[in-house]
C-alpha cells in the first residue's frame, strides 16, 4: 500500500505528455512498480491465493508505467489497488485519534530535525554527513513538494523508510508517534496567523464536516483537499446565483480566492491539531528520556526533577482514564515511575536507569493501547460505581440522623426535628459549593494539585483515624444512646439552636466533601460515560431516599455494636492507606524528602511504598491503633471489673 500511494502521487513528477521529465524519478517509478508484483507474489504464498485480487491491476500499473501512460490513468490505477487491499484486509490508514501539533513537534524535532531542519526546510545538520547524499532531504514547506503528500504517505515513509535514500525506518517509534510527526509534517508550511483565519472562514461558512473527519485528513493530499474546497465553493457560488440574495454568504458570493483556499487548508493542516491538547504519554516519555540522559551526563538533581515532571505532567493526567480500564495496570505503572525516581536518588549505575527507561517505553505503549480500546463493559462500571458511591457516603449520614431523631422523639424535644432538617440541608448547598471549588483546584499545575491531594490524604488519614476510634468507642448501644442524648439534652436545655444544626451539618458535610471528591474523580475517568455517571447517581439517589425513608419509619434498629465495629476498623484501614499515599503525593511535589528502602515491596493498593517517611507515617497510624485499642481494651476491663465489684 505504501509503495502503491507512493506511485500514485509521485508518477506525474516522472512522465508528462508521454516523456519522461525526470530520469531519477522515472527509474523509481519502474522500481517501485517491480516491488509491488514482488510483494503480492509474497502476499500470495503465504494466502495461498491473490485474496484482494489486485495482481492483474499491479501487472498493467507497471506496464502503463513503462509504457509512460498519463498520469492521471496511472493514479487511478494505484488507488484501485490500495482501496482492494484496504477493503480485503480491514486496513485502517488514519490513526484512532486527531493528533496534537504540540506532542507531533517534540516527536520531529528528536527524531527529524537533524536531518529536515527544525523548521522542515531540509536544512538540518546532519544533512552534509548524510549517505547517499543524494537525493536531499524533503522541504516541508515547499508547496509543490506538499502538494502531492498526505499523512498517509509521510506515516508509510517513516515507518518503512524509503529505499536507496538516506530516508530510514523509523518503525521503533509507536504507531501513534508515527502518526503524530505525519500529521506534523504537512503543518509546516503554515503559519499560526493563517490557520487563525481559516478557522474564522469555517466558523462562518458552511464548509461540509467531511473536510475534518481524520479518515479525510489522513488519506488525502494537500492538492486533493484543495480540489475539494474549489468544489464546494463552486457549487456555493452556483447555488448563490439560483437563490435570492443573501448577504451572509460572504465568500461564497463567488468561488473562493487563492488566499481563501490557502487559510482553509492551513486551518486543516495546522488549526485543527493546535486545538488537540498535548499527549500526558507523550509528554511522560520525552521527559523520562531527558531525565535518562542528564543522569548518565553525573547531573543526578536535575534528572530527579525531570522524572518528577514525567509524573506529575505526563503520566498523572492520563491516570484517571486509565486507572478505569485497567486498575492493576495503572497501579503497576505508577509504581514504575516511583521507582525510576527512587533509583535516581540512590545512585544506581547508569545503565540501570536507561534499562529502567525503556520498561518504562515499553509500558506507556501499553497504556497507548488500552486507552485507545473500547471497553464495552465501561458503562456498566460507571453507573453501578456511580450509584454505590452515593448510596454507600449518604446511608452513612442517614443513619446518623435518623439516630439524632430517634433520640429526639424518645426524649420528647420533636420540635427540635426542624434544626437538624436545617443542618443536613445547609451541608447539601456547602457540598455543592465544595463541588465548584474542586473544579478551581483540578486546574492548578500537576505539582501544585499533587500537593493539595498529599495535604488532604493526610488530613483526611487523621480525621478517619479520629472517627474509626470514635465509633469504636461507641459501638455499646447504651455509650451510643448515652452519647446522643447528652448532646440533644445539654442543646435543648442551654437554647443552643446552632449547635444543634452543627451536629446535622458535620455529619453530613462530612459524607458529602468525600461524595464531591469520589464523583469528581470518576467524572474525569469516564470522559466517554457521563450519561452512566450521571444515570447511577439519579439512580443511587433514588435508592437513598427510600431507604432513608424506610430507616426513619422503622427506627434505628440496626446493631450498632457490629455496625460501628465493622465501620470503625474499615476507617482505620483507609487512614493507614492515606497515610501513605498522601506522604507519596508530598514526595512527589516536593514538600517531603523521599530516602528509598529496600524493602517492602511497593504496594500502591495499600498505600505501602519503600521509603522511610511512608513508612514512618505508617507505622506511626499503626502505633496509634494498637495504643488505642490497649486503652479501649483496659477501659472495658476496669468496667466490667466494677460492674462485678458492685453486683
């Protein structure tokens, strides 16, 4: 297929009117055609038939050729033979996504530049040492050269390379890199102005979305997207004389000027990929490899801190995505990058770190292709995900209030019912304003959100671990009623109305900050699920509310001693998990100094990490917890001790 688009496009460069106009390129064209009935002949052996049957085509494309046939035949031809092949083979010749001009320049300029120039003039360095020198590097801004490129057949250069050129393959690049430097090499001959004006012509006119799908983009040459556009506008102009008159047309008055149809094309070429955001992968890769080599040049500070960039702006931003496709994966990956950075600093011989590197490559590949993949069952996930979270934090805070109720009714104060209404409503409006802050903070750099994630882990690990050993401390339903009622009464009995909507507005506030937090991570993971997302919350609230209901109707009767028991210990889990994750996070934005261990093993799923101040901090939740539970231990055994003493 390469070299069918390759004859396509470039015969007419070769023979016009029957003579040959170039030699070089005539005996390439021969070549080239040659290679095609090579290759099929190989395609047959190992199908055992011509399965596109396109040999009899590829047999008279290189007759017409010798026989110096119009090109415009010739073209014909070769796309016939392409269009079976893409057909028979189920061969898609776009890439998945549009690329990004930003993520397509840093794959040129490390790959391309030494010998194209780092403007795309062919004027690169490496361009005198070059073997064969002959013929020279492409001109990526010369229009002539453009005219009959497409993405396509860039991507198919650089990822076969070209043959008796200086053109190699540069197949070690992923598919998406490949396609990323294609698209990027017909940007260059554009100008950030003149893409900004033809943005403005297909804003304004009615310029057919077929003309940006990336199949259209990618397959087509700058001579073929011209022609279209001059067809469009023609058939504009013909419908404009056969209607009334209609001043919005603009340009369509009469068939677009040359200046018109190169602003279009620039804003094809060059607008469309400037408002694709930059590729984190993409960006995790180059500053991983920039950190390799500052560490084998002895400048270990400045290697540290490329590989925190790696992190924090490149693989962070595609986490959420691909923590919900794959969990296990994205966990493990993470890991590697906490490790590369943990090897900088101990010191590890630099082939260490470049072998390091290229595991780490070679996994961000992988995560290319699951993000890339359509997960049927990612729906689902959302929406029961979606649901649980709400039902899960809201029951927890129903049942706090329906015991602050029941009590209430027990102990007579029914008017009292209206304060708490008030409090769990003021917490709902205070979670909808946390909800539109979270929102500000999701839009600060990667090493100031990772900071604000570190602080609140470990705030958040302190208060868990507070009301782990609250509850378990009231998990006695008479500690527990005696707990309520002492509140309620010392309220009632003091006129203190605010305090009382304070018990209703912290119990639930609490439970609706984590909501904000839990949804507004899962918005971001399921970009292509919102309608699941926002389905099981509705879903969820719905469930909520009746049970809330029916738990208000019946009363508490659920076994507080097993329910806060459980709920205490899942508490403390969580607040030794954070502890470690939130140390990590202050690592990694650099509030916290990081001293790699050798042991444990990393196991992000439990918040473990092998350096001394994740482990410090754990280890301190866990002295914390056995304190604790030794004085609980004591208190229960002095009471029964005096329940005894006094029969």
């Amino acid at each position: 297929m390469a070299l069918l688009d390759y004859l396509g496009s470039d015969y007419k460069n070769a023979v016009q009117d029957g003579k040959i106009v170039s030699q070089d390129e005539f005996t390439e064209m021969q070549e080239f055609s040659k290679r095609t009935l090579e290759l099929v002949k190989q395609l047959k052996e190992t199908d055992r038939v011509d399965k596109a049957g396109v040999e009899p085509s590829l047999k008279s494309l290189a007759n017409q050729i010798e026989n110096k046939a119009d090109p415009k035949a010739v073209a014909e031809l070769a796309n016939g033979a392409k269009q079976k092949l893409l057909a028979t083979y189920n061969i898609v010749p776009y890439p998945k996504q549009l690329p990004s001009l930003a993520s397509g320049k840093t794959i040129y300029l490390e790959n391309c530049a030494q010998c194209h120039g780092e403007t795309g003039k062919g004027d690169g360095p490496s361009r005198a040492t070059m073997n064969p020198k002959n013929p020279v590097p492409a001109n990526f801004t010369d229009a002539e050269f453009m005219a009959g490129l497409s993405p396509f057949k860039a991507f198919n250069a650089v990822s076969f390379g070209v043959e008796n050129t200086a053109m190699a393959s540069f197949a070690a690049l992923s598919e998406e890199q490949r396609w990323q430097v294609a698209f990027y090499v017909l940007s260059l001959r554009f100008s950030p102005k003149s893409a900004q004006a033809g943005a403005a012509l297909f804003q304004s006119k009615n310029v057919p979305v077929e003309l940006t799908t990336i199949a259209t983009l990618a397959t087509n040459s700058d001579e073929q997207l011209l022609e279209k556009l001059k067809a469009h506008t023609a058939q504009k102009s013909t419908d404009a004389l056969l209607s009334p008159p209609n001043p919005t047309l603009g340009p369509f008055s009469s068939p677009w000027t040359a200046a018109h149809l190169k602003e279009a094309l620039a804003y094809l070429r060059r607008g469309l990929l400037e408002t694709n955001p930059p590729d984190p992968l993409l960006i995790a890769r180059t500053l991983l490899r920039e950190a390799s080599e500052l560490y084998t040049k002895g400048e270990k500070e400045k290697a540290y801190q490329k590989a925190i960039e790696a992190y924090l702006d490149g693989l962070e931003l595609a986490e959420p995505i691909l923590f919900a496709k794959d969990a296990s994966f994205g966990r493990g990956l993470e890991g590697q990058f906490t490790e590369f950075r943990n090897a900088i600093k101990l010191g590890v011989p630099a082939e260490e770190i470049q072998k390091r590197d290229l595991d780490i490559e070679a996994k961000l590949d992988e995560a290319a292709q699951i993000l890339a993949r359509e997960d049927s069952f990612s729906g689902y996930y959302s929406f029961l995900n979606s649901a649980m979270i709400i039902l899960r934090e809201g029951l927890e805070a129903a049942l706090i209030l329906a015991a602050i109720l029941a009590m209430l009714r027990v102990i007579g104060a029914t008017q009292a019912a209206r304060y708490i209404h008030l409090g769990w409503i003021l917490a709902l409006v205070a979670g909808g304003l946390t909800w539109l802050a979270t929102q500000t903070i999701l839009t600060l750099s990667g090493q100031h959100r990772e900071s604000m994630e570190g602080f609140i882990s470990v705030f958040a690990a302190v208060v868990l671990f507070y009301v782990g050993y609250w509850l378990h401390t009231k998990a006695e339903a008479k500690k527990w009623q005696a707990f309520i009622q002492e509140k309620v009464q010392d309220i009632l009995s003091t006129k203190r109305i605010f305090a009382l909507v304070g018990i209703s507005f912290f119990a639930v506030y609490r439970e609706a900050f984590e909501v904000v937090l839990f949804y507004q991570a899962l918005w971001l993971q399921n970009e292509q699920n919102h309608g699941a997302v926002i389905g099981g919350f509705i879903t969820g609230l719905i469930c909520l509310i009746v049970m809330t209901f029916a738990i208000l109707k019946l009363g508490l009767r659920i076994p507080l001693k097993y329910f806060f028991g459980a709920t205490g210990t899942l508490l403390y889990i969580m607040a030794f998990i954070f502890a470690g994750n939130g140390i990590k996070e202050l690592q990694t934005a650099g509030w916290v100094p990081s001293t790699p261990v050798g042991f444990p093993p990393q196991v992000p799923l439990l918040g473990i990490y092998p350096t001394v101040e994740t482990l410090a901090a754990q280890a301190l939740m866990l002295l914390a917890f056995v304190a604790t539970s030794v004085w609980m231990a004591r208190e229960n055994h002095r009471a029964l001790r005096d329940k005894a003493s006094y029969g």
